[in-house]
C-alpha cells in the first residue's frame, strides 16, 4: 500500500444539533479509508440506544443521533471509548464484494479538462488515460447527490485541488477528478472537479428495484469507449450504461 | 368516492410539493430535503388544526393559480405573498375555507423568501423514500406545472376553519444567525472568524433550495487547504466557503458530501430565518456554544404545541369585505376601525 499520510487519528466533531463525526485524518488516504469502512462495520453491528444513521465519507464518518433518546455527550464518550480500543496504523482495506466495469468516453467535449490535469501532473494525456484504467479503484463513500460515488484513490502525483473557480455545469455521467479522486456525477451539476471523461452509468435510477446501483467498498474498472458508444448507451434504457458488475 | 382536486391554471417556475423531507438516508446521497422553511409547515399544521404536517405547495418567489373541485380549508404560510380567492383578498398567515370552483391566486409581494400553500386534503403524490418532497437536485420529483391535476385525499379539518397566527416578524427580515462550530472550523484563523462575525452580508439574488449566496464588502474569507482537505460531510446549516472565499449558507436540498471547508453550521431556529430572508437584506453570524444551542433547540412536537396555542379565530378586516355596503352595518356612523 503505497501513502504518504499513513497517520490515522480519530476525532470526534459535533455537525450541527444532531450528529457526530468521527474523523481519521484531515486528507485522504488509503489507511484513512481502511478505518473508515472498519468503524462503519464496527458501528453497524454494534448501534448504540438512539443513532439514527451511519454514513462513511472518505476521512471521516457520521452518527446521527435522536436527542430524545441519547445524549450527544453518551454518544461521544461510547464512540470515543470504542475509537481508543483500536490500532488505527494495522488496518488494511477489507477485501471488496464486487467489482464494477464502467465504459468511459476521453474525447474531445467528453473530456473539457484533460489536457490542463495532464498539464499540472506533468506528463502526456495518453499517460493520464491509461493510469485511469489500470488503477485498482473502490468506490469509497457515496454522496454529494443520490448515489454518486467517490472512487480512490488514484496515484500520489493525482494529489490536485479543486479549483477555485466552480463550473457551472457538468452532465449527468461526466467523470471527474481532484484529489486523487474521481467521482461520477449523478446529475448535471456544478463542481469545482476537473472533468476527464464521459460514461451512460446512471448511479441513481428510480426506476430501478433499488435506485442507487453502488455501495461503499465496491472494486472499480474503467474501460475505454468511443463517443459513439458512449452517445448509444446514454439512449439506451439501461441505467447502467453497458457496466457490468462481478460478484465474488 | 373521488377526492377533490386542484387545478393548476397558471404557475412560476420555482413551485414545487414539500413536506419535512427524508432524514437519515445521507449514504444514500441523498440530502434532507424538504421545505425550505419547515417552521411555515409547522404553522401550517397547527392553523389546519390537523394531528401531522402536511405536503403543501412551496413557492419560491413567485406563484401561480390553484383551482379547486371540492370545499376544504388551506393555510398560507411562509413569507407573506399576495393572495386572493376570485377578487377577494386573503389575509397571510392564516387558513381559509375554500368552495368548489374558487379559484386562489398567489403572488409575490417582495424578492426572495418562501410561501406555502397548505390544502386540509393532502396532497396526494407517490412516496419515494417515505416522502412527497420534490428534490430537484437528485432528481426526484418535478416542479409544478401548468395544467397540472393534484390528487387529494379526504378533509383532515372542518370545512369552515378560518383562523389565523400571528407571526414575529424578524421571521422574514433576515438579521442575525447563530451558528455551531464543526469539524472544519479550526481551519479558519481566528482573524478570519473575528472579521467574519463583524461582517454585514448582503443576500445574494443567487438563492435557492441549495443555498443562499452571501455578498460582502471586504477580502474574501480564506482558510488553510494546503493539504486538500478530504470532502466531508455536509448538513443543512453549513457555512461554506467556496475556494474563492465566498460564503453560501447551505439549505433542505444541499449536497451530502463537499469539498469547500464549512465554517460552522446555523442552528435549526435560525435556518428558515435564512431561507425567508429577502433579496438584499442584511445578515450577520454569531458564533453559539453547543450547551446554549441544546438549550434553545425545540422537537418538532413542542414547537407544534407551542404554535398550536397561538392560533386565533379569524376576524374579518372590513377593509377585505367587498361587499360591506350589503352588510346590516349599525345606524350612525362608524369609522370602521372600532369594531
């Protein structure tokens, strides 16, 4: 595992009146993820009295508590115990369910910034591509919108901020980038991402049985399309937008 | 037996069905949601006299024209608007009996803010995640639209309530929020933090069910990123500053996850003050103590009770009679504010 913020240190926040948020590090980080998923395990098998909800971020997790039937303070001294039983520096990813691949368009209107993140790394937009596609990628948490996913973590030289400026909008399936990250977008959306690609995989599909396709812990691949493809899929009626998703 | 209906004979862009939203589903994506104001469908609630909050339109600005098929009562809450039923005024914050065929028109009277029109027949439009709330930004749901045909179920009041609520008026001017420190705030220095509580922000035109833009005069409020910060969690309330330092207070429909750093997070209370506060108006934050904001902070149940207690029979402003001459009125004179 290769990471250059290998330290993972947990601190309890108060997020507004009624959550808590366990945070491992400020940055993201393989070991980061690793307590992350650990603690949301640990947590859904194990709920104390009154938490209304536990969601995994990429760093950090939250407890939704009713305050009608815990204390914020309970909470907080049952989590901090449960954080201080552990050794955050030993853990590795848990072994992913499922993997994902994903069809990607990187031409032209499908990929307005790809020259500037092939700029700042430093290298060729044929090399950017290829080590999207050969990246071991899992879907880290699922947020921003319905079902989007957070995937990681990309190489240490992918280590980009967002940019300063927001774009106004990005289409429903654009692939984006910062902060060894990529994300999916859901819907059409503002971001301050750098946008790499184009795919017909809709992460949240009300027609579907279960509307968001992803989980947390999912294993990624991306494989490269045309736009023509990509332009088909998108018509299709398939939500998935030609993915296909291996059990193991 | 069929339920009445209402009739959509013209509408603004920006109305939209709301009720609390759908809490706890954030690992899905999916944000709270729900009115901008959930205060106004609380008042809602206890102006209909009914045992739950019901779905209500929500009209974010402007308005449009409800007709309907059947009697029933319906509540006017929120930032008050123009309405009138035929060509007869109806007072704000307060519930009306309505016959079939009336036809209501709602309207602004300023820029920015929320009103809600609450029918005693519930709205009736399909549950996702065990809620009627329109959630644009994920796709759920649509806005209201001209020739629309809404669904109700049976009167959940009688059909002749006519009752009103008076409500403080600092609900809709903008003016002070109290905020709670979070995971991010450390990240702001507290130069930053000083400038920023002694700051006048000016909301912005830019508004809606995501978040409200704040303009100020000044150098923008920056913070510490060097590391980029992982995105983290984001709930209604939040401060959040845009890489360029420009705050947006964040609302119902805002992301789960987000990158810019939040300075703090507005408590409830204080959040549908935020929501109704008009285009242009001033509005400044006060950091509060978690211990002081548990002190303050009221279940939907009580502040339903509460308002429950406040709500008066309706007494009919001569000035919104217009037929008064047809009135037996007293012999002699009146000035007509005597009555």
């Amino acid at each position: 595992m290769t990471d250059d913020h290998p330290i993972v240190t947990p601190k309890i926040y108060p997020l507004g009146m009624d959550a808590l948020v366990i945070q491992f590090a400020r940055t993201v980080s393989d070991a980061a993820s690793a307590a992350v998923q650990f603690m949301t395990a640990t947590l859904q098998g194990n709920r104390h009295e009154g938490i209304v909800e536990i969601a995994p971020a990429l760093a950090s997790l939250l407890v939704r508590f009713d305050p009608n039937r815990v204390s914020r303070q309970t909470l907080n001294s049952w989590l901090t115990t449960l954080c201080a039983d552990h050794d955050w520096s030993q853990l590795a990813l848990p072994k992913s369910k499922r993997t994902w691949e994903i069809p990607v368009c990187f031409d032209g209107d499908a990929a307005p910034d790809l020259a500037e993140v092939a700029d700042v790394i430093g290298c060729d937009p044929s090399k950017i591509i290829a080590e999207i596609l050969s990246a071991e990628l899992r879907v880290l948490a699922i947020g921003f919108a319905p079902g989007q996913p957070y995937i990681g973590m990309l190489p240490e030289h992918w280590n980009m901020p967002r940019k300063s400026a927001i774009t106004a909008e990005v289409p429903a399936g654009a692939l984006v980038t910062a902060v060894r990250q990529l994300v999916l977008f859901a819907n059409p959306s503002p971001t301050g991402w750098q946008q790499l690609g184009l795919t017909a995989f809709r992460p949240f599909d009300l027609s579907a049985q279960d509307p968001v396709a992803l989980r947390a812990g999912d294993a990624m691949t991306f494989v490269q399309a045309s736009q023509s493809d990509i332009s088909a899929l998108r018509d299709s009626e398939n939500p998935f937008g030609g993915a296909s998703c291996k059990v193991h | 037996m069929q339920g009445a209906l209402i009739h959509i004979d013209r509408i603004a862009p920006g109305v939209t069905v709301q009720d609390l939203g759908r809490p706890n589903i954030m690992g899905l994506g999916l944000s709270h949601g729900g009115a901008a104001d959930r205060i106004a469908l609380y008042e809602a609630t206890a102006l209909l006299g009914v045992s739950r909050v019901l779905p209500a339109f929500e009209c974010m600005g402007i308005g449009g024209t409800f007709r309907f098929t059947g009697p029933m009562v319906i509540a006017l809450t929120g930032t008050e608007m123009r309405a009138k039923l035929g060509e007869r005024s109806l007072t704000w914050g307060a519930c009306h009996p309505v016959s079939k065929g009336d036809v209501l028109t709602i309207a602004p009277r300023q820029s920015g803010g929320y009103g809600y029109v609450t029918p005693s027949c519930p709205i009736q439009t399909p549950l996702i995640y065990n809620s009627q709330a329109a959630h644009l930004t994920a796709g759920i749901g649509n806005m209201v639209q001209v020739g629309d045909c809404f669904s109700l179920g049976g009167p959940l009041c009688d059909d002749a309530r006519n009752m009103r609520l008076a409500v403080s008026p600092d609900r809709y001017t903008g003016g002070r929020l109290r905020y709670l420190a979070g995971p991010q705030t450390s990240l702001f220095g507290a130069e930053t933090l000083e400038r920023f509580h002694n700051t006048d922000f000016t909301v912005s035109r830019t508004a809606n069910r995501q978040g409200v833009k704040l303009d100020f005069l000044g150098e923008p409020f920056g913070c510490d990123l060097s590391d980029g910060i992982a995105s983290d969690f984001i709930v209604a309330g939040d401060i959040q500053m845009t890489g360029a330092g420009q705050p947006y207070v964040l609302l119902a429909e805002c992301q789960t996850i987000g990158g810019y750093p939040r300075i703090g997070t507005v408590i409830p209370s204080d959040l549908a003050k935020c929501a109704q506060a008009p285009t242009g108006s001033t509005i400044r934050f006060e950091p509060i103590t978690l211990k002081s904001a548990d002190a303050v902070l009221m279940s939907e149940h009580i502040q339903i009770s509460a308002l429950r207690k406040q709500v008066t029979a309706m007494i009919r402003d001569p000035h919104q009679i217009s037929d008064l001459l047809s009135y037996q009125l007293i012999s002699g004179v009146t000035a007509g504010d005597d009555l």
